[in-house]
C-alpha cells in the first residue's frame, strides 16, 4: 500500500503484482477518511494499518541496509515459504535488491554449501 500517495491524493508509484489469482477491494481515499472521521473503530483500524505498514518498511529498510543479499534471501525463504518457488527469478531479484544474475549466483553458492 502507497499509504503517502493516498494521504496526498496523489497515484502510488510501485506497481503491485499478483502472483496468483486474487480478489481485492480498493476504496477511494476519501471514503476511507471520512469512516475513520466518523466512527472511531475505523480509525483505530486505519491507524492499526498505518502502523504495521511503518513497521514492515522499518524493517525492510534494515534488512537491506544491514545484511547481505544471502541472508536476506534466507529470510525471504522463512518469511515466504512454499510462496517463494512461484515468484519469479526477477520478482524474486528485485524484491532481495539484487540482479536476477546476482541471485543465480548467491543460489548456487548456497546450493554449493549445502554439498560440502
């Protein structure tokens, strides 16, 4: 969510892919403010989202700071699970900061070090 971009009114820049077939529910930001105007469990939620949201960029900015792109593709395979074999090589590249050539090689680095 480009929460920022909906805040101001203005369109998210990321694109957002589905890997799989999904259902989703968009609301204009207008109408998402004036409920959480209206009723306070609305603002509770919005705030609640806004939130987590904070905390993931948080934590995503970390992660490429502090760690290499081994250990954030570790990561990535703990937090995704059996997801990560249907993302794309570069969907996967890209969310991990690196090339698709950069990710091929920290795999078969890894593949390397699991037969040693």
């Amino acid at each position: 969510m480009a929460y920022g971009s909906a805040t101001q009114g203005a369109p998210a820049e990321p694109a957002i892919t589905a890997i799989e077939d999904s259902i989703l529910t968009v609301w204009p930001w207008e109408y998402a403010s004036r409920l959480m105007a209206a009723h306070e469990q609305w603002a509770q939620l919005g705030r609640r989202i806004a939130e987590t949201i904070y905390r993931r960029k948080e934590r995503r900015e970390m992660q490429l700071l502090t760690l290499t792109a081994a250990e954030r593709l570790r990561l990535a395979e703990v937090e995704f699970g059996s997801l990560i074999v249907r993302l794309s090589r570069s969907d996967l590249a890209s969310y991990l900061g690196v090339t698709p050539e950069s990710l091929s090689r920290i795999r078969r680095g890894k593949a390397a070090t699991r037969h040693e």
